[in-house]
C-alpha cells in the first residue's frame, strides 16, 4: 500500500514564476515533476531555501500544473523571507508530498470549502477535483480586508460559486465567514482550512447542520514526518484521548475526532 510517506521525493526544484498576490503573500510556481504527479488535495511539501541549512518549512501545495507545483505562503519569518527573495531560475529544496490530505468523499454532490486568509492555499485542489467530477463547490473565504483576500477569481473561473466575507467589510458580507457559512444551505461536506478559531467555528457550524467536516490544521511543523513530535493536537481514542501528530496522521482531521 502506498502510503503519503512512501511517495515523498527529496528534489531539487528549480523557480520558474513568481507573483505577490497581496502585500507579504507570494506564490511560487516550481518545477518539481515527481512532486508534482504525486501531490493531492490538502498535502504539503517541507521547502529549504537557498543557505538555510537543514531548516525548512512546511508549505501546503497550492495547484499543480503539467511537471510544476504552486507554493503560496504568506512572508512571516527569515525563512519564508529566504523563500520569498527567489526568482525564476533560482533554486530550492522540496520534500514531499507529505501529509494526509482531503478525502473528497465519492457522495458529496454539494460541498461547501471553507478557507480563511491563507488557508486558501490548501484547498483549490481540492476545489479543482470536486468540480471535475460534477460536484457543486461553493467556497466560503474569509480575510480581515479585502486587500488579504487571494485569488478568489481563479477560483471563480474555475467554477466555484463564491462567497466573501471580510472582518472590515471591505468586500463581501462584513464579519466572519463561518456566519455566512452558517447562513448557507446545508452542504453534503464541508472542508476547511484556515485559523484555529475559524476551524473551531465551522466545526461547531458543521454539528449544528449535521454535515460531516474535514479540517486541514495550520500548524507550525518540526520535521514534517513525525519524527520530533512538535505538532501535537488531541484526538479521540478508544480509551478516552490520544495525541495525533498533524503532520503524520494529518494535516486534515475529522472534525468530531478532534478534542481541542
């Protein structure tokens, strides 16, 4: 059985574009052809800058195009400043695809994704394979302006019906997207991916519509395979709770599993 595990290549992988977004959000196109065939929807990469040693730092895959991968990260420390300082032609290194990612789940002819501020880079694949097969996909973004919200066109030209809501409101409905999820219609699923707090909403929203919710975690990783258990969440068990590692047994959980 393959496992995320048993795919994840050590790559060179070479920049081939590079745009901003939004201020202090870059997305990196690479080409990384083994990464790329074998990335699904809610896996991440661990990414080296150039000079950074063996520092790196986990990076959700935002689209995969032909032989190439999207990375989009929001610049928040010296690595992601390392990465974000790249241009086409340079250098980086990749290893991945790691993590467990969406199960699109066969029966979800509605579903409702849920991504707040960079949670976005986590779920357009997943977007992308829903609407492939037919599905309804309605994304829910939320941000606190409107100048913090990422490419919600390439997710409208896709397909995807979208519904805005910023803290300000600056653009869409003003407040939290969890209460304009909560509004909606009851999906069949509903994914998410974004702040803790965020997560904690729609987990509460999901229960209360009886809609079954996977949430992809953000957390900081160590090592991206397990090994330095850094990034550990509570989870139900047999015997009352246990400790999963978000990097291994996730980034994305079952929102009744968790017990946080």
């Amino acid at each position: 059985m393959q496992t995320a595990q048993s795919l994840a290549r050590v790559v060179d992988a070479r920049v081939v574009a590079r745009r901003e977004p939004a201020a202090g959000v870059v997305v990196l196109d690479v080409r990384a052809p083994a990464i790329a065939a074998a990335a699904g929807p809610g896996q991440f990469v661990m990414a080296v800058p150039p000079s950074a040693g063996d520092t790196s730092v986990a990076l959700g895959v935002y689209d995969v195009a032909e032989d190439c991968l999207s990375l989009l990260f929001v610049v928040v420390g010296d690595r992601t400043r390392r990465l974000a300082a790249l241009h086409p032609g340079e250098m980086l290194s990749l290893f991945g695809p790691l993590g467990n990612g969406f199960d699109l789940g066969a029966g979800a002819n509605d579903v409702a994704i849920v991504a707040g501020g960079v949670g976005i880079a986590s779920v357009l694949l997943a977007a992308r394979a829903l609407l492939r097969r037919g599905s309804r996909v309605r994304l829910f973004y939320g941000a606190a302006t409107a100048a913090r919200l990422v490419d919600r066109e390439r997710f409208a030209a896709a397909g995807c019906e979208v519904v805005v809501a910023t803290d300000d409101g600056s653009e869409g409905t003003e407040g939290f997207v969890t209460d304009a999820l909560a509004r909606a219609a009851p999906a069949d699923l509903i994914l998410a991916c974004g702040p803790t707090a965020m997560l904690h909403a729609t987990a509460h929203a999901a229960h209360a519509m009886r809609v079954p919710a996977q949430l992809s975690l953000e957390e900081t990783f160590g090592c991206g395979v397990g090994a330095c258990w850094g990034c550990v969440v509570p989870v139900a068990s047999e015997n009352g709770v246990a400790y999963a590692r978000v990097c291994r047994e996730g980034p994305v959980f079952l929102a009744e599993e968790l017990r946080w």
